[in-house]
C-alpha cells in the first residue's frame, strides 16, 4: 500500500480550510495517482460555528465576521470549531479502503467505529481513555470529547472528519449560535458544560495544534500501520490552493447550498438520534409535492440525499408512495442514512408538514 499523506495546517479562514479539502479530495479522486489518501489535521482561527453538510444557513449567517460559519462536507450536528479545536479529514479512494478491496467491504453503519479507533488511540497516547459508544461521539469518561462524522461523495472517495475539542469544549455551542443565528435556523441540542470535555481539562495540559497532530499521527499509525508519511504542499499546489481561497465566491457558494428558501412554505421536524431531522416542502394542487430539501443533523451521503429530494419532486402526498421512494433509494448499497432511526422517519416527518 502506497503512503497516506499526512498535513499539518494550523489558523485558517473557513474559505482556505475548504479549499484544501477541495484540492485533496480531487488529488486521491483521480485515477492512476501514486498517494493512496490524504490525513489531514487543522485548526481554524477564531470563533467558528461548524455546521453540517445539511444544515441551512440565512444570509445574516453566511456575511457574519464576527463568529464565521464553516460548513462541513460531512453531514452531523453543528459544533464550535475555531480558537480551541483541532479538525481532522482522513480522504481515502473509497470506504472500505483500509480495510478491504471492495468499497462496500465496509457497510456504512461500520464507517465512523473502523476509523475512529485512530483517535481513540491517539487519546490513549496521551493518557485520555477515550470511548466511541456509537452514532457521532467520542468521550471520555461519558463526555463528549470529539464529533465524528463522514461523507461518501458520487465517485465513491471517503472523506473520514473529526472535530476535537483540545483547550475549549462543545459548550460553546449555546454562545456561538446566539452571536451568529439569532433567527434560529440552525436547531441544536445544547450540551450542559458536565457532559462535555476537552484534552486541556483530561491532562491537566495545554497542547498546540501540532502536538494533538503527532497525537493523531501517531495513534493511526498504530491503528492501521506505519503509511502515514509527512507532506508539504508543493508550490503548485499551495499556488492552486491559494487561488481557490481567493475567490470567495466559491466558498460563498459552497456556504449558501442549503439556505432559508421562502418557496418552500412547508415544514416539519422530527427529534431523532443524532438531533433534528427537518423537511422543507412546497406542494403542487395540494396532491403531490413541487419541491423537497431536507435539513438537520443527520449523515447520509450526498447522492444518496440529492436522488432522495430529486425523486420525491411530484410524489403523492401519501404515507406509502413516501416510504416507497425512500426505500427505493436507501436500499441501494452505496446509499447511507445514520442518525434519524427507522428510515419511515422520513415519510413521518413529510407528513406533518402536509395540510391537515
């Protein structure tokens, strides 16, 4: 096997932070390259609300500069994660990679518990007994220490992320969402401060971006073998990347994917495992649904999200012809839906936001 890359890149704006995922995602996406993957370890600076691949966003949100919001390619609850943290992307050729030839070696359920025991042993390293329980935790002692989550893209490349809470906790989540989304589009279980933890408060220690990252290094190369070999981005690269970064567009794009849409007046939420499940809709002659998008602290990957809100446009408003999309589209193997429970959560939820 080919050496995994490995980076270290501390203090970036949410626009760089994307655009090098951008670039190395792409790099282990094409065909016939020598890496085999990318493990990549950041920090961003300054206080950032780190919000899910499916949230939605409000344009006071996206302009805010005060406290920016970075959004995950990975979907999962919204998280700090500026000043204090330390964030991980592990971008392989496919899901299965470390594990297994075939890509669908590795059922998704199994994603998140396989590449989290590189954190694990990272914490163990550094005298912290982490535990993953399931669903999107890493804790310690039953306190969150860490956010895992992953996104499988349509060319089937894994991209693994984590989010660390190193000299700061998740309890910061409340102070963050009341600075930047005052509206409340971003629903958010709040973590009481005694059920979150950091790596400062479990040493007794305060450590720099780079420490946690020899940690992180460390702990997979015991976890998977020693192929994890020191990177710098080469002057094409950065120059390429540097680009990118400086058309903030394309991050304001990227930013404003899912946004308040007021043609979809439709809406409904469940409570499920990992938060709130949420569906926006707008309806044709009240029998059928126009247009569907779907928000929340679910994972799933984004194909499978985008064939699910494609289908579902001019499907009966009826309990069954809902499900039987849904079913249609999550049955396919490469298709993944975490965090939500039973997959009929979906036609549930659409149906409370349809007319009484």
């Amino acid at each position: 096997m080919a050496a995994i890359q490995f980076l270290v890149h501390p203090h970036l704006t949410p626009e760089a932070c994307h655009a090098e995922e951008a670039h190395y995602v792409n790099l282990v996406r094409r065909a016939g390259r020598p890496q085999t993957g990318v493990l990549r370890v950041y920090s961003l600076a300054g206080d950032v609300l780190s919000i899910g691949r499916y949230h939605l966003v409000s344009d006071a949100m996206a302009s805010n500069r005060a406290i920016r919001v970075h959004r995950r390619r990975s979907g999962g609850r919204a998280v700090p994660c500026g000043d204090g943290f330390v964030g991980l992307t592990l971008v392989l050729p496919h899901r299965a990679f470390l594990f297994a030839e075939d890509p669908l070696g590795l059922a998704a359920y199994q994603v998140m518990n396989r590449y989290a025991r590189g954190i694990l042993e990272a914490c163990r390293l550094a005298g912290v007994p982490a535990f993953y329980p399931g669903r999107d935790w890493v804790t310690v002692h039953r306190r969150a220490i860490a956010l895992v989550s992953f996104e499988v893209d349509p060319s089937g490349t894994l991209l693994f992320e984590a989010i660390l809470a190193n000299q700061r906790d998740f309890s910061e989540l409340p102070r963050l969402l009341e600075g930047v989304d005052a509206d409340g589009v971003v629903k958010a279980e709040l973590l009481d401060p005694n059920t979150v933890t950091c790596l400062t408060r479990e040493m007794g220690a305060d450590l720099s971006v780079h420490d946690v990252a020899d940690l992180l290094r460390r702990g997979f190369e015991k976890q998977f073998g020693p192929i994890f070999e020191p990177h710098d981005s080469s002057p094409l690269e950065q120059r390429l990347i540097d680009s990118a970064t400086t058309h903030s567009e394309r991050y304001g794009r990227w930013l404003r994917r899912r946004r308040v849409r007021p043609d979809l007046t439709r809406h409904a939420f469940t409570r499920v495992q990992l938060g709130f499940f949420e569906v926006f809709l707008s309806l044709a002659q009240t029998a059928f649904i126009k247009d569907v998008m779907f928000a929340g602290d679910f994972i799933a990957n984004s194909g499978g999200v985008e064939r699910l809100e494609r289908d579902l446009r001019l499907c009966p408003t009826d309990w069954r012809a809902i499900d039987a999309v849904a079913s249609a589209v999550f049955s396919q193997p490469e298709n993944y839906l975490l965090g939500i429970g039973p997959l009929r959560t979906i036609a549930d939820t659409i149906v409370q936001a349809l007319p009484a």
